[in-house]
C-alpha cells in the first residue's frame, strides 16, 4: 500500500480524532472490501488507541462481521504496539466472549513480549474455554 502524503495524513488524523466515533461507524456500516482499506488506514494513521475504534476493531471478532473480517482485525490488533496490545489484553480479556478471548490471544501470539507472556499465563490460569486454552497453550510453548 502506497503511504499517504503528510499533508492528507495530517488532515485525516485530526478529522479521526476529533470525531472518532464517525470512524467506528464507518466501519461497522462499510463492506467487507472497504472495511479491509479502512483497517489499513488505521493502521497507517496509527488510529488503533482511540476508544471508540478499539471498541469497533474488537466488535469484529464476532458476529455479524466475516471470518475475513476476523482474521484481517487480528493481524491489526498484532501490528499494535506491544504496550498498546497488552493495555487492550488486560481490559478485554477478562470481559470479552469466548470468541474475543480466543481472537486476542491469536492477536497475542505474533506479538509476544515478556509483559504479554506474563498475560497470557495469568489469563490461562482462570480461563475455562478449551479453544481459548489451547489458542494460550500454543503461544506458551
């Protein structure tokens, strides 16, 4: 993907921001194609902390997004920053359905650094979802 001119990054980073929630809806409403784009622009503008979008991103590891829509907000959630992940795995963790549990712990696995190992470990102490368990088991090995 081509990077986006400074000028045009600056002006869509400052619309986002002061109107985060028009960006999670955005993605909510958009198709599976447009909303592949989006994630990447989200990823490009470094958009991923902002509340509203996290909540969005993590909607999409259930229904009614696709197994695409999945698997493509996992592999945003992994380019995360490491402390940035780690912040969502402690909040979403302990709150989020079997699906979402086992999403992050994929999201995880391709970024584990020591604080997020220390996560995981904890996590696999309470958790009592097979799938999840086995999903913790595998990054832990």
């Amino acid at each position: 993907m081509r990077p986006i001119p400074a000028a045009a990054s600056e002006t869509c980073i400052g619309y986002y921001r002061s109107h985060p929630a028009t960006l999670a809806e955005a993605l909510r409403r958009i198709g599976p194609n447009a909303r592949a784009g989006a994630l990447r622009l989200i990823e490009q503008l470094r958009l991923g902390d902002m509340p509203e979008v996290e909540a969005q991103l993590v909607a999409m590891f259930t229904k009614p997004f696709t197994k695409e829509d999945r698997a493509r907000a996992i592999s945003t959630f992994a380019r995360f920053d490491p402390g940035h992940l780690a912040s969502i795995l402690e909040r979403h963790l302990a709150i989020g359905d079997a699906d979402t549990r086992h999403a992050l712990v994929e999201a995880a696995g391709r970024n584990a650094t020591p604080e997020i190992i220390a996560l995981l470990k904890a996590r696999a102490a309470v958790e009592k979802t097979a799938r999840v368990q086995a999903a913790i088991a595998a990054v832990l090995e």
